[in-house]
C-alpha cells in the first residue's frame, strides 16, 4: 500500500506538480486548497505526512496545523511558504521543518521522505 500525503495549498499549479513529483516517488496523494479542508481530511482518513502552505484563505496553515495536532498529536506536517518571516510561527504551531518558495522538488521530497521512511 502507498503512503497517503495530503498537499495543502490554494494554488492549483503547486498543488498539481508537488502532487506528480510525489506519484512518481510511489506516494498516494490527496489534495487540500485551504487548512480547513486539510483539517477535515485529517479527521476522516490516515495520511503519513501533511504537506501544508501556511498562506490561504478560509483557513491559514498555521491554524490548520494547531487543529490537526490537537486532534492527531505527532502528525507530521511540513510547512512551505513564500513568507519565511511566518516560519516561525508555523514551527511553534507544531511543523516538523518549513521550507521557502520556491523550492526545488528534490528538497520537498527529501524532506518527506526523512519522516515517512520508517511507515514504508
């Protein structure tokens, strides 16, 4: 069975290539356009990590983040922001590790990877 990752981002395009890069690293991939659906995703299914923009609308990743580790303590959730003056406050809200837009596909996976290697 593949890992479950949920992409959680309100751009369509970086939704759809995060998604293709982790396919074709054997990853099943389910996406989320705000926090909120991100939130409700986590409460009805299991997922090995949370991929997770920290700004959007209806609900920021950063509340999303402090939602799901309520709910679901020690999920992994990686943050990506084109803000990294919000990184900190996305680290204390319980991210694993955030990185900056852009970024190269390479490092998200890797990054991924580090977490979900021991669930394959």
């Amino acid at each position: 069975m593949n890992l479950r990752i949920i992409v959680c981002d309100d751009s369509d395009a970086i939704r759809e290539v995060i998604k293709l890069s982790l396919r074709k690293r054997g990853f099943e991939v389910v996406e989320a356009r705000n926090g909120a659906e991100a939130v409700e995703l986590c409460r009805k299914n299991t997922f090995a990590c949370v991929i997770m923009d920290i700004d959007m609308p209806v609900m920021n990743g950063i509340d999303a983040t402090i939602q799901i580790l309520k709910e679901k303590p020690g999920k992994v959730i990686i943050g990506v922001t084109a803000f990294t003056d919000q990184a900190r406050d996305m680290l204390s809200a319980g991210a694993k590790e955030v990185i900056g837009k852009p970024f190269s596909m390479e490092e998200l996976i890797k990054i991924v990877e580090k977490y979900t290697k021991w669930e394959r």
